[in-house]
C-alpha cells in the first residue's frame, strides 16, 4: 500500500504532536514523583524525630 506524500506528512505531523503531549506528560509525572518523593523525606524524617523525642520522654518517665 502506497502513502501518498500528503498522508506521509499529515501522519508524521499528527505524531510528532502526539509525541509533544507524551513528553509534556512524561515531564509532569516525574516533577510530580520528585515533590512526593522530598515530600515523603520531610515527613520520613519529622516521624523519626518525634520518635526520637517520645523515646527520651518515655526513658525520662521510667
């Protein structure tokens, strides 16, 4: 099946938009995983402080 140059180029136009969007996309997921990844060690770290601060209470208590 042939393609004429006019199809050739009206898919290769639709594609690379295509292409634009799953980029855009791809980029926006990982700023997203990147904030919920700091996001996630702010609070992985503010648990293991208050850990830390109810164990010294715990020991101050016995």
């Amino acid at each position: 099946m042939l393609v004429s140059k006019e199809e050739h180029d009206q898919e290769n136009g639709q594609w690379s938009e295509e292409k634009k969007k799953v980029i855009v996309y791809q980029k926006q997921l990982q700023l997203n995983y990147v904030q919920m990844f700091r996001k996630n060690e702010v609070l992985e770290a503010e648990v293991e402080q208050l850990t830390l601060e109810l164990e010294s209470r715990d020991m101050k208590v016995c």
